[in-house]
C-alpha cells in the first residue's frame, strides 16, 4: 500500500490552495446533491448511488485523523483550526479518488449488495440467536476474503432473550385486538395472561400523584413524543416505576413521532429490589384512544399474554479488522492472543488482562451487527456496520496505507445496552487512552 500524501502531519501544504479548491469542487459536485437523494431514500440508477456519501464522509475523517498528528489529546501539541484546515486540504486527489471509487467504480453501490446479501439470508439478529452467531461468522469470513488485515472474533458473553407468543386484547369498553410487542428482556405473563384495569398516564409525575390508583392495573403510558431522548425513558424505565406503585403490568406508547399502526420494540431495565412485571409497546393510535376513553370516564380492561423467557447468557463475538498503520503500527498482539486463549474463554467476565505490551494509536470504526428479532436490521445498524467496513475497504482498494491503524468493529448484542462493546472496553481500556477516534456509524 501507498502512504498518504507527505505533507500530511506536517501542519504545511505546498498544494493547498489548488487541493483546497479541489475539496470544495468535491463536496459541492458530489456530496451536496448525493447527501439529498439520501435523504429522500432513494436508490440512484446510472452512475449515482446513495450509500456511499456518509462513507466519503467518514473517510475524509479518518484520513485528517490518520495524518500522524493528534489535534486533542493530553500532552500532546494542539493546532490551531487553520493548520488542520491546511492539511485537510491536502486531500484533495485522495478525497476525489474515493468518490471515483465508490461512486463511479467498481465500488459502486457494493456496500449496499453486501448489506443485502446479508440481512436477505440471514435475517433477524436478536441477541442469544443462531441467527446472530451466523451472520458473525459470515462476516468474520467476508472481512478475511476482502484482504483486511488481523482479522479475529474476540469473545463475549451476552444476553438470551426470546418474545414468544404474545397479544393483547381490550375486553372494555369493547373488544378490540391491539398490536404489542413485548420490550426486551421483559419476563412474560402466566399462560392464562394478566387481565386487569387499565391506567393511563402520561407522566412519570402524573403516575406519582395518581399511584394509589394503579395499584393491581395495568399502567397505559401515553407520553407525549417530544424527542427521542425524553421519550425513550418511559419504555427504558416505564416497568421498575409501574412496578413501584403496584402495578401487575405496563405498557408504553411506541418512542416514535409518526405512526402507521405500528408497535416498537427495544431494550428496558429492571431494577434491583424492584419487583419485575411483563412490559411492552403498543401502537400511538392506541394509547391516544385509551387516553381518550379514560378522559370521558370509559372503565378499560385489558388481557395480555406474553411468552417472553430469559435464558442462560449466551457465547457470542466482537468481530475485528484493521488495516494496519505505517507510522504508528503498534498491535495489541498479546492482548489479541490472550482473547483467543482457551482459558480467556472460560473465564469471560474477568476481564482486567494486565498491562498491555504496547500503547496504540487507533482509529476505531464501528456498527452492531445485532438487531432485534422484527426486522432484519437493515438500517439499525446493518447500514452502520457496512458503511464501517466499506470505509476500509475503499483504502484498501486504492492501495492507501494511513499513519495510524484503522480499526474495525463489529459490536455484538448493542441492541440490549451496549454489552458488546463494553465488554471490549474492558478488554482493552488500557489501550482506549490512545485512541484517536471512536465512532460508531
């Protein structure tokens, strides 16, 4: 592979007024109108496609971070945003050659063929699933034929959940069949259901005031959508305060601003000293009806059955590729050899592995390959770990070697908390510290 332009790192460009054009020419040609059609969702026919901007962007990224020279970090040398801006532009023939590649080339819309392929025959991914543990394999095999360099699986424990059978069915004030989907790791209800009386809130506070109320109910949360983040918490933490106040179960207006009928399912946490009941999502159109019907005085009574199960934790695999740095080629080779070590295995969870031999430099790309059991996951996150992999295999294609390695991950079992990459983190947290950049796509 070919270095990287050799200005790059030393805070000059001779070319840079000519390249900085160039980059302008670039984004405004290229990037501007590819990142609209994007938007919009569609697939360009001819010589366009829409997968590869986000790509471009997260390349250019990564070449400034691989130019050898940390722009943050304690104790080493700050510059000033016109020397990165100087150097940036530097890249000008770099940045065009992978919009030729991936635009134009061979690798055009490759990265979306890859993506299809996959989630076509694989399918859903839940965490604790075959299915999962075969798409790992696959790509483990995929990132070895593309020519990326230490490719490996580091193992991981993570959790075992299944949905099973479930409904819900409203018996009052008339009958009517509600698409639900249970939360992940949600326990399941008796075989014979829990039918009770329902209490709509739309509130933590509100849940508060009224919580002699719930007692023995069903708690309806109909939570206005303001943002995700706001939102997300009545289905994250929506069972552990129901539970509080006496409820026999809980169920969440989807986390989502625009609906067709349509439940959303997703991670929600039990607490300590709490007592665990069934929780899940029901469609917006549902929850405004019930919050309807309670505010003329309507009495709701709900059935729901739930045959979710927990099972033992499960085996599983980040899944890793580098391309490997040419200033800064520093490995984390013992540490490597200690994650495929039989006896690393059987003793997953202690995960404090000693000093490492050698401080790297990294720049980490990353998406899950995980997804929950409805979908197959092709935008969270297939779309995420593909564009990851693609970013280094336009490098390696156009025969680029960067200062600092490029790294790859392919987290396991995000879906419920993050499991997989913070189980990376504590394999390699001494290494974190010299990291350039952490990115999941």
């Amino acid at each position: 592979m070919a270095p990287f332009p050799s200005c790059l790192g030393e805070g000059r460009c001779p070319a840079r007024s000519r390249a900085g054009t160039s980059f302008a020419r670039i984004w405004n040609q290229h990037l501007v109108p590819l990142n609209f059609q994007i938007i919009l969702g569609r697939k360009q026919t001819g010589k366009k496609m829409k997968f590869h901007v986000f790509v471009f962007v997260g390349v250019v990224h990564l070449l400034s971070l691989n130019s050898g020279k940390a722009v943050y970090g304690n104790g080493i040398s700050q510059r000033t945003f016109q020397e990165i801006k100087e150097e940036i532009a530097c890249y000008g023939d770099v940045a065009k050659a992978i919009i030729n590649l991936a635009v134009y080339g061979k690798a055009q819309n490759r990265s979306y063929e890859r993506l299809a392929l996959l989630v076509d025959t694989v399918g859903p991914r839940l965490s604790g699933s075959k299915s999962l543990e075969k798409a790992i394999q696959i790509m483990h095999q995929n990132l070895q034929e593309d020519g990326l360099e230490n490719v490996h699986l580091e193992p991981v424990k993570i959790p075992h959940w299944e949905r099973g059978e479930e409904s819900a069915v409203m018996l009052e004030p008339r009958i009517h069949k509600m698409a639900v989907l249970g939360l992940g790791g949600s326990i399941g209800t008796p075989p014979e259901g829990i039918t009770a009386e329902v209490l709509v809130v739309t509130s933590f506070d509100e849940l508060q005031r009224r919580a002699p109320e719930a007692r023995g109910k069903i708690v309806v949360y109909n939570q206005p959508y303001t943002n995700y983040s706001r939102a997300v918490q009545y289905r994250v933490q929506g069972a552990v305060e129901a539970a509080k106040v006496g409820a026999l179960a809980s169920l969440i207006r989807s986390v989502a601003s625009f609906s067709i009928y349509s439940p959303h399912t997703g991670i929600q946490e039990y607490q300590d000293g709490v007592p665990k009941i069934p929780t899940a999502c029901i469609t917006v159109e549902d929850a405004e009806m019930m919050s309807r019907m309670a505010s003329r005085g309507s009495r709701i009574v709900i059935q729901l059955k739930m045959g979710a199960k927990n099972y033992a934790d499960a085996d599983s695999f980040n899944t890793v590729a580098e391309i490997i740095g040419s200033k800064y080629p520093e490995q984390e080779t013992e540490n490597n050899r200690r994650a495929k070590s039989p006896r690393f295995r059987s003793s997953l969870y202690n995960l404090d592995m000693g000093p490492l031999l050698k401080i790297c430099m990294v720049v980490l790309v990353s998406g899950h390959l995980d997804s929950w059991d409805v979908g197959q996951g092709a935008m969270d996150d297939g779309g995420g770990a593909f564009i990851s992999w693609e970013a280094l295999s336009l490098i390696k294609d156009l025969g680029l070697r960067p200062k600092r390695t490029l790294r790859l991950v392919l987290w396991t079992a995000e879906e419920q908390g993050g499991i997989g990459a913070f189980q990376y983190y504590q394999l390699h947290k001494i290494a974190s510290a010299g990291a350039a950049l952490v990115a999941q796509w």
